[in-house]
C-alpha cells in the first residue's frame, strides 16, 4: 500500500482555516487509518497482553479516548504510539518521527517514562524510581503532553480495576509493583491533577480512582 504523505504540523502551511473542516476530517481519519495499520504491523508477532487487554487494544482506546475529548489529530497519535516507544526494544524516536511527525513524537518523548537526553531509552531505573521521575516531570509538562498522559493512566486504571476483577488479588503476585506502590502512585497522579489539570477528563480520573478504593483494590 502506498503511504500517503502526512501533514507536517511543524510547518506553516496548510492551517486549519485554509482547509473545509470535512475535507480535514477525511484527511485525518485516513492518517489514523495508516497509523493503526503501522501499529498493528509493529506488534506482529510479539502480541501480548497487559493486566488483561492486548498492547494494540490499549493503544488504539487510548487514541480513542483523546479523539472523544475534541483533541487533535498530533495529539491522539501521540497516544496511539505511546507503547510502541516504551514496550518495543528498537523503537526509538527516529522511528517514532518516520511513523507520525516530529510533534507527536515531542509529545510522547514529553510523557514517556524511558525518557532520557537524547530520546535515549533507560530501563535501568526501577520502578518506583521511573514513576517518581514521570511524576515530578507532569507539573512542567505541555497542556497537550498533560491530556495525553491523563488517557494512558485512565486506561491502565480502568485495566486494572477490571482485572482484579476476573482474577481476584492473585494478580499482584504477576505485576511489577505491589498494592502499596500501586496505591501511591495512582493517588500521587489524582493530587497532582487537582492542582496542575484541571479539565473534565481529569474529573473522570478522580471518579475512576474513588471507584478503586471503593472496591479495595490497593492497600493505602
């Protein structure tokens, strides 16, 4: 299939104002259209799933979700590529730049927890060490960077909740963290979008979270 050529949002041509909002639609529904086939492709044989639901599920409700909160075309394929840069070992900026375009893949490098001069990706840290360090970068972030970070941690939530659910408090013993950590980083996250983003997704993040603790699912 030949690629279409995708818009360059660095450049200053092509505004929205210059181009009919239905001829942009289309325009952009076919870019997310190539986009999630690339995703697909990415995931090819290393299709696995994550507290429940399969890495390319979760990208594209990601995308999904910003797309339902009026968010731009950059934004939400910054959400669509968000896994592919922390869980595939060769995909790195340079690729994230090929696949989308050089904002989307600021905004990513902006919320990753691999994040490192360079586009470097580090694993080394653990991971209370990498969530504390995403975390005390959120205040600094972009508006854009804060809604995107936002959706991915309402996806992993909602995961979770929904595991424990199927599988009961045997899936600690299968994750990287406790229900301790986990209870301090979720509730950490709600304080710090009370005071840094305050937007109606962010009402729904708190209104996940009381649900979490309504069913016990950390220990505080």
């Amino acid at each position: 299939m030949e690629r279409k050529k995708k818009p360059d949002p660095d450049s200053d041509s092509d505004s929205p104002s210059d181009v009919d909002p239905t001829i942009k639609l289309f325009n952009d529904l076919a870019i997310v259209d190539q986009a999630v086939e690339r995703i697909i492709n990415l995931y090819k044989g290393r299709e696995t799933e994550s507290w429940g639901v399969s890495h390319i599920t979760r990208s594209v409700i990601i995308a999904l979700t910003l797309w339902r909160h009026f968010q731009p075309l950059e934004v939400c394929l910054a959400g669509l590529f968000y896994g592919a840069l922390n869980d595939l070992p060769r995909y790195g900026h340079k690729s994230l730049v090929r696949d989308t375009n050089r904002r989307t893949a600021r905004l990513v490098m902006e919320i990753t927890e691999l994040n490192a001069p360079g586009g470097v990706k580090d694993k080394k840290l653990n991971w209370r060490a990498r969530k504390e360090d995403v975390l005390a970068r959120f205040p600094g972030m972009s508006t854009e960077a804060k809604m995107i970070f936002t959706a991915v941690n309402i996806n992993y939530l909602s995961s979770l909740i929904n595991y424990r659910r199927d599988n009961g408090r045997a899936i600690w013993s299968k994750l990287n963290a406790s229900e301790q950590e986990m209870g301090w980083y979720y509730e950490s996250f709600s304080q710090l979008l009370a005071i840094h983003y305050r937007h109606p997704i962010s009402a729904y993040y708190h209104k996940l979270l009381s649900e979490a603790k309504a069913e016990r699912l950390f220990k505080w």
